[in-house]
C-alpha cells in the first residue's frame, strides 16, 4: 500500500456517456484535476480511461501524478466475481494499478461479505492491483465491522 497525495477536488464521472467520460476526464486533466472518480455502475469506464491514456501518451500528465478511484458494482460482491470486476476495471481505465477501490454498496444479501469480498480487495493490494481500499454507502456499525474484518486500512468511505 502506497502514500496517498489525494486532491481536495476530484472530477467525478457519473451520468457521463463514455464518449462524454473520455472527452470531459481529458480536458478535467489538461485543467489540472488529478482525481478521477468513476464507478462500474457509471457504465462509462472505458471511456474514463481512454481520457486518461490520451492525457498520459501527450505528456500531459504522468500516471503518478493522477488518483483515480472506481467502485465494485453491487452484483460482483462475491470474491470470485469482485476479483474479475476488478481487473476488468484495471483494464477498462487502462492502468497498471488503481488508487482507489470502493465497495459501491454493501449488498448483503447480493453476496458482499466483509470478510471474503475485503479479503479479496486486501490480496489485490498486496498484488499491486489496487493501493487502497474504500466503502461507500457504510453506516457506522458496517464500517465498524468492515474495519474489523480486513488485515489492510480502510481509506475512504
């Protein structure tokens, strides 16, 4: 798990079509955002990251000067699928490693486990996958037990 230089403002990527997605995730950057925030539920990944690889191929930006977060789409919870969720994110942003990635939503009863699916998470940190690990939509008794339940640091929620 690496340090995290996380931006105060991020450029967040929902209800864009992947055409919008690469056009506004290029020009946010020629601008000066280094925080992407995307989801699987957006629908627009690929497009985030063609932006993304356009940005980094000019010299517009180099990799490590961008954080880039994504979410776990609520149907891919169970360990087996988040791992393929998640690589299938890696490559849809066309990145080596993601910052940051999020349960979107802890759907329980979809699958999601604290301890299986964040378990899976924690294997792909130390893989090099993904460097951090969030939640999102946690009230505080989940992420009480979330943190409980994973060997790596809870990042964001």
């Amino acid at each position: 798990m690496s340090e995290a230089n996380l931006p105060n403002i991020g450029l967040g990527t929902w209800m864009l079509k992947p055409k919008e997605a690469s056009f506004s995730t290029l020009e946010g950057i020629k601008i000066g955002y280094r925080f992407i925030d995307t989801a699987q539920a957006y629908r627009n990944e690929k497009g985030v990251g063609e932006g993304i690889a356009e940005a980094i191929n000019s010299g517009i930006v180099k990799r490590k000067n961008l954080f880039v977060a994504t979410k776990v789409f609520p149907l891919s919870l169970r360990p087996k699928a988040a791992r393929r969720a998640i690589y299938k994110s890696q490559k849809h942003l066309k990145l080596d490693y993601i910052d940051l990635m999020y349960v979107h939503y802890p759907a329980f009863v979809l699958g999601y486990s604290h301890k299986k699916t964040l378990g899976v998470f924690s294997e792909l940190v130390d893989e090099g996958v993904i460097n951090h690990i969030g939640v999102s939509n946690f009230t505080i008794k989940m992420m009480e037990d979330a943190i409980k339940s994973c060997d790596k640091p809870i990042f964001a929620n």
